[in-house]
C-alpha cells in the first residue's frame, strides 16, 4: 500500500501513454522529422512526466507523510525531509 | 537530412532506453514500490529527455540554422525565431 | 510566527544578495557587457531564487504543514493541497 | 553594441521591477507574511527572470549569432557552442 495506490491504474494509464510518445519520438527520428517538430514532441513528453511527478508527490503528502506526522516520532521528520529533497530533485530536473 | 542524421543511432539508443525507464516505473508502481524511489525514478527520466532536447537543439543550431543564415533571406529570420521559440518551451516544460 | 521564522535573518541576507546581483545585471546591461555574459548572471539569480523557494516549502512542510496535520481536522487536507499547488508553480516556473 | 541593444530600455525596466519584486519578498518575509503567499511571489520573481533570460538569448540568436555565421569561419562554431551551453544552464537553472 503506497500513497498513489487508489490513483495506481491512472497512473499506469498515463505512463503507458509516455512511452507510446517515447517511442513515436524514435519513429520521427529514424524517419528524419523536422528537428524543432520532434523537439515540440520531447518538450511534451516531458511535461507529461512533471505532471506525473507532481501527481506522486500530491499522493505522498496527502498520505504517506500525513500518516508519520499524526504517528509522530522522529519518522515524521525523515519524511518530510525525504519529500523535501524529492521536491529539490524535481525543480532541478 | 536533419540537424540531428549524424546522431541518429546514438540518438535512438537514448530513447529506447527512455522507454525501457518509463516502463520500468510503470513496473515499480504495479509492485507498489515506495512513492519516493518511484520519484527518483521519474525525475531521471525527465532529466534524460531534457537532455535530449538539449542534443536536438544544439545539432539544429549547429546546422539548419547555420545553413538557412548562411543562404540568407527571410528563411534565417524564421529560423532563429522558430528556435526562439522551441527554447521557451524546453525552459518553461 | 510562520514556518520560516527560525531562519529569517539567514533568508533576508540571501535577498539582499539576489537584489544585488539582479542590480549588478541591469549594470551590466547598462554597459554593454556580452549577451552570454549577462545571461550567465542570469541564470545565477535564477538559480539563487529556486534556492530561496525550496527552503521556504522545507520549512513550511516541517513547521506549518506538520502542525495542521497533527491538529487534525479539514485544515491539515487544505495545507496539503495548498502545499502541492504550490510545488507545482515552482517546478513550472 | 550588443544583440540586446535596441531592447536595453525596456530590458532595465523589466530588471527594476524584477528587483523591487526581490525587495517586496524580503519585505514579506520581514513582516512574517505567510510562507505561501511569499512562495507565490519567488515563483513570479522567478519566471520575471526566466522571461528575461529567453529575451537576451533571442536577440542574441538574432544578431550576434547571425552575424558570426555570416563572416563564417571558426567564430561561428564557437559562437553556436555558446549558445547551446547558455541555453543548457538556462534550462537547468
């Protein structure tokens, strides 16, 4: 049981969706599509994936370290800092 | 013939294994592994597409743009724009 | 009193640095210095912002969100939401 | 004379607003304004200065670019490397 679990077939459904665009990516190069035409897929993609991340991060506060801070004890603290360099991760990727 | 034909193989090569790191997260969340190693995850394979991005960009700097400048004309201005513009869309996905 | 409190003095030392800097990038413009050269500045002063930014939602998490939670009540489920929405501004900025 | 000259005017006075923006967050922070209120302002700082890298990387795609490619030779090879390497810390910052 994890903090996306209620949202888990969503999310398969939405990664399934990146690697079809991941993959019509490689179509477009191995076909010699217009760079900036592939690039605007990329840039796409890309988003996709942030909305992704955004979404686990969403699930994990609501629940996981909601569940450490009501338990209380040092646990809470090490969640919060874990989702705080998960944030740091995700605006400097 | 685009920016990027020379980079073709290796440029494919990332992105199978792009999608082989989208599937593998795919994998993760039907395991339901924890929400922060699904997080790492995610944000490596963002990383490894803004970094194609940026190898797309780099080889269309290098040639379509370089070419279309060096034959002059209003084909130079509409290029730099165009690449302009795919450049805010990297900056701001 | 809010979640950064604790760590004011050190927050508005690194503004006066970020106006500083953004200062210095108008003088540099203002003399004509080189493009790449200006831009280089300005992705530290970006950077510096992004920086300012992940310490307040660290803070805001430990104290602010962390207190709601362990109250209880429809508070801690706003804090949470209004922490995501506010994380995900930043990864779009 | 740089790529960005015939925009100097209007550049400065995005970059003292951007500035008063950075004296208006200390302000908030020194008057203990809430986190996320302030957080919402470093995002918009944030973007302000993002909008100004784009705009300094546009005029010098534009001009400086445009013209080292025209005199040809090795200047415009290194002018292109710059660039991409300008646009890669733009888009990690």
């Amino acid at each position: 049981m994890q903090g996306y679990t209620d949202d888990k077939d969503r999310l398969l459904k939405r990664l399934r969706r990146i690697e079809g665009q991941v993959r019509g990516i490689a179509r477009m190069i191995d076909n010699d599509e217009y760079c900036i035409d592939v690039l605007t897929q990329v840039s796409a993609a890309t988003k996709a994936l942030q909305a992704v991340s955004l979404g686990l991060l969403d699930e994990h506060l609501k629940h996981c370290v909601t569940d450490a801070v009501a338990n209380g004890g040092k646990e809470a603290d090490d969640k919060v800092k874990e989702a705080s360099e998960a944030i740091a991760r995700l605006v400097r990727s």
